[in-house]
C-alpha cells in the first residue's frame, strides 16, 4: 500500500527557483510544476499554486523537503491543508474508493496522474475555504443592510473586499488549467479512464463549479454595495454643496444688514 499526502503551503511557489534550487531526478517540468522521483516509489510534485504533493514519503522527510523550498513560496501558512489517498498496486481490475485506488499495474505516469488528481482536490478545498470567508462576510453586510437600512461599511474597507474578491477569482482562473486532464490521456485509454475516475471520486468539477457559483454571489453583492455607496456619498456631496450655498447667502447676507 503506497501513500499520496498532498499539502497546500502557500498561495503560490516560484517554480523557476524551487527547479534551480533542488537538485534531485527531475522527470517533468514546465511554468506551473515539477515532477522529481527520489526512490524506486518515491516521488514529489510541486505546483505553482502553492501546492506540494508527496508519494512513499516519510513525515520527516517531507517537513525537510517543505522547509527546503519555504524561501520560494509567497504567503507560507503556518496551518497547512492536506489530503490523503491510498494506492493499492496488483488488483484485478482498477477500482476507486472513498480515499483508495486499486490499479492493476503502476508505471511513472499512473502515479503521476494520482498525485495530481488529490493536488487539485486539496487545491479546491482551499479555494473553497477563501470563498466561504467571502460569502461569510458579504452575508454580515446583507444582514446589517436589511436591519439598519444602511451599510456599516467605508468606502476603503468596501476596496479592499473588492480587492480580495477579485485576487482570489483572478487566482483561481489562472489555475483553471489544473482541471484540465494532462496530454498523456489522450493517448492512452488506461490513464484516460484513471482519470476519468479520479475526478469523479475527488468530485472536482461540482467542487469548482460551486466555487464559481459563491465568488458569483459575493461579486453580485459587491455591485450593490458599490452602488448604494456611490449614491451615499452622491447625497453627501449634494447636502455639502446646499451647506455651502446656505453659508455663501448668509455671509452675504449678514454684510448687507452690517452695511
């Protein structure tokens, strides 16, 4: 029984200086990953939206392989998101459990494939963990707005919860190619059907979808909450601008009585 652990670290990892830095067997790299086999089974898989993925590793050596490539992530969590799964090689037939994999035979791009499939599953946990502190928030403004008839919110902080929504939906679609299947499974029909199946037991496409159905809700939200401040301070301009005619009449006024 072999053991995948994938780990979301950071918001994001430098791959061109996490792929200078280490100098293990490299077997596939590109802008947005890196593939490295340390043993017979052993490998790990390091992806630039924060992710590292580990096979057949020890505990220990996978805090020295995180800790190694801290200096290359942006935003490293002190509190770290995972997820587990198991591979049992030399099955009848291929079969997919709640968090197991039976696979009749394994080959480099069988587990590669594995490892990328719970990489992207723990990758959705935390985008839809930053989602649901998005919805939480923009809930408590809704709430105020229905009780008080008004926002408790200023225009910097509304800016800054733009500016948040905004990074995260802009995060999320520069990733979206995580949810593609790899090249290799349009050529071969067993890691197409691997992947097929993979998908289907981490559930990732109804997981992204109700990620974008949240940030869709937060940014409808958003759009309200910008207008009704647009017209808040629209009516503190007009009631600054009729102060000051009424100050200007007055003035005038108080001269002619003094003259």
């Amino acid at each position: 029984m072999l053991q995948v652990i994938s780990y979301q670290i950071a918001d994001s990892i430098d791959i061109k200086s996490t792929r200078q830095f280490l100098t293990i067997e490299l077997l596939h790299a590109d802008a947005d990953e890196l593939f490295y086999q340390t043993g017979p089974s052993a490998f790990v898989y390091i992806f630039k939206y924060g992710v590292v993925c580990f096979l057949n590793y020890e505990e220990t050596k996978i805090g020295e392989v995180i800790q190694s490539i801290a200096p290359y992530c942006r935003n490293l969590f002190e509190q770290k998101l995972s997820e587990e799964f198991q591979i049992e090689v030399g099955s009848k037939e291929n079969k997919f459990g709640y968090n197991k994999i039976e696979i009749t035979d394994a080959n480099v791009e069988i587990f590669r494939l594995i490892m990328l499939n719970v990489s992207q599953s723990v990758a959705l946990d935390y985008y839809s963990d930053q989602t649901s502190k998005l919805l939480e928030e923009t809930n408590h403004h809704t709430e105020v707005l229905e009780k008080k008839g008004k926002l408790d919110i200023s225009g910097r902080t509304l800016t800054k919860y733009i500016g948040r929504t905004l990074n995260l939906t802009n995060r999320i679609t520069e990733n979206l190619y995580i949810f593609d299947s790899p090249a290799e499974t349009w050529e071969d029909e067993n890691l197409n059907k691997i992947d097929i199946g993979l998908k289907r037991t981490f559930d990732l496409q109804e997981r992204f979808r109700n990620i974008q159905e949240g940030l869709g809700i937060v940014k409808e939200n958003l759009e309200l909450f910008k207008d009704i401040m647009q017209y808040r301070n629209s009516n503190l301009l007009e009631w600054v601008i009729i102060i000051l005619i009424f100050l200007e009449v007055m003035n005038l006024f108080v001269e002619k009585i003094f003259k």
